[in-house]
C-alpha cells in the first residue's frame, strides 16, 4: 500500500512543547490511534481509509518518530510526557474525547492515557499490549524476561544504534520479515518506508530513549492501578516473540468491561498481518459496519 493517498490529510499540531505530524481521514467522533516501535502513523494503513466512513480518523507520528518532533533529553520521553501528548492532541482537534487505540507502545501509553483521563476515552482498543501491571509481571518470570531481552539491552549508550543501522537498517527489516506468519503481509515499499522513517536525523535515538526512559523511570517505582471502566478491547496475535499470549491473562482484574480476541496464527504485527479480521473485531466492539 502506497504512504500516498488522496484521502489522507497531512498536518502538524503542537502540545505539550513539541509539534507532532498526523494523518487524518474522515468527520465524526474522533477515533485517535497509536503507534508502536520502530513503526510510525503509517503501521495503521490497513484501518484509517476503514474507519473514516464513521469517525474522523487520526494517526500521530509519536513524539521522536518520523516527521515529529525529537527531543534530546531522554527524560522527555517519560511517560507522563507522552500521555500528555495525548490529551492535547485530542483538545488540539476540538474533541473531550476519542476512541482510543494503541499497538505495542502506543497501547502502553493508551493503558496510561485512560488510568488518567478515564472521561476522555469512550472506548479503549488495545493490540498486543497487555495491561502495565501484567507486564510488570511478566518480567519478574525467567520465559517473559527472555523475550524482553532487547528493552535492557536499548540501556546501552550509543551501541543499539549502530546495530539497528548497520547494513542499511537490516535490523528493522528483520524486526518485520522474521517475527511475521504470513510473509506477504509486508511490501519491499511497506518496508523501505520504516526504514526511512528511523533514518531521520534524530528519530533512531528518540524511538530507543523511550526504553531508556521506562527501564529508568517506570520499572523503578510502583504504580497503583484503578480499575478501568473504560469498555476495552484487546486484540492478540497468538504468535507474537516479544510478549507472552500468558500476560493477557487476567487483564479482567484491572478492567471492567473486558473482551478479548485472539487471533492465531498471527505475529506482534496484529493489525498488519490480519488486517482485515482485526478491523472487523474493532467495528463488531463499536458496533458499526464497514460496509
């Protein structure tokens, strides 16, 4: 699928001290999803043309992604900072409230966002991210430690990037073509476009300082979870290398109106690889048609 596309509106906002990128499609409610690493707004291709016949669609590039800002300091890329980002980007629009949906660190910061803003999510749709309390767990176990090997080893200065450069970013094609089930589910152009995206000056060291900031911030206190009223999806490639299917497990302690969706054999990259079974879960969990 090609990053151009008539429909697709390009334009910038700033919050929270940085001006973030954004493509929108659609009028209505707001419907604001976010992405995970190392993608940007593009990893949501297969969903904004789908849901812009019922809501005005919005995909950020991240703080540090793509054609959003990059800070220096990675205290900037503290949680707190990018749920932050959130509640502007949604006033930023004109909007109180959004259905809300995340990938990967973008469904963590999706989890944050609605702990906190509780009356600014109507409904909360979270891919192949579990709840941060179960993720806390999981990394006290030997078998989730060992898929996360990759968060402690981002703690090093300097050294991941130059692995994820080398040999022309060969580390982000694998990232995709290596964890992927179905193989054509990722174009030489779906790819090149990630590429290019962590190839912006300053994007690879901001796309990493956000595990930099968590292992030093986030894993280091306690966090004290409400739980969620918020109506929540999860969806959950079965396959996914990085997290546990086992960490979903649960999730309906800390959330009150909870469903889940499993897809099997499907990788991390859910809403990529499955695109057309995962936007049918959403529009069922929201109870449109896509028709």
């Amino acid at each position: 699928m090609s990053l151009v596309n008539k429909n697709w509106n390009h334009n910038y906002l700033y919050t929270n001290g940085v001006r973030l990128h954004y493509v929108s499609e659609g009028e209505g409610n707001l419907m604001l999803m976010l992405h995970g690493f190392p993608e940007f707004w593009y990893s949501w291709r297969h969903q904004i043309t789908a849901f812009s016949k019922n809501y005005n669609v919005v995909a950020p590039d991240l703080r540090g992604y793509n054609y959003s800002d990059k800070l220096q300091s990675i205290e900037l890329y503290n949680i707190s900072e990018l749920v932050k980002d959130i509640a502007g980007i949604i006033t930023n629009l004109g909007y109180e409230k959004c259905v809300l949906v995340g990938h990967d660190w973008g469904g963590a910061i999706a989890w944050y966002f609605a702990d906190q803003y509780p009356e600014m999510v109507e409904k909360l749709i979270v891919l192949n991210i579990p709840h941060p309390a179960k993720f806390m767990e999981g990394l006290r176990t030997p078998q989730q430690l060992k898929k996360s090997w990759y968060v402690f080893f981002f703690l090093l200065p300097y050294f991941p990037e130059l692995l994820i450069k080398w040999n022309n970013y060969q580390a982000i094609e694998s990232a995709f073509t290596k964890m992927v089930i179905n193989k054509s589910a990722f174009t030489d152009e779906d790819i090149q476009a990630y590429k290019k995206s962590a190839a912006k000056p300053g994007a690879l060291t901001a796309m990493i300082n956000y595990y930099r900031c968590f292992v030093r911030q986030t894993l280091t206190s306690e966090k004290s979870w409400k739980k969620l009223d918020v109506p929540t999806l999860m969806i959950w490639g079965e396959n996914d290398t990085a997290l546990g299917k086992e960490l979903t497990y649960g999730t309906e302690d800390y959330v009150n109106d909870f469903t889940i969706k499993y897809i099997p054999n499907c990788s991390h990259w859910v809403q990529q690889e499955k695109p057309d079974l995962v936007n049918q879960y959403i529009a069922d969990f929201l109870d449109i048609s896509l028709a």
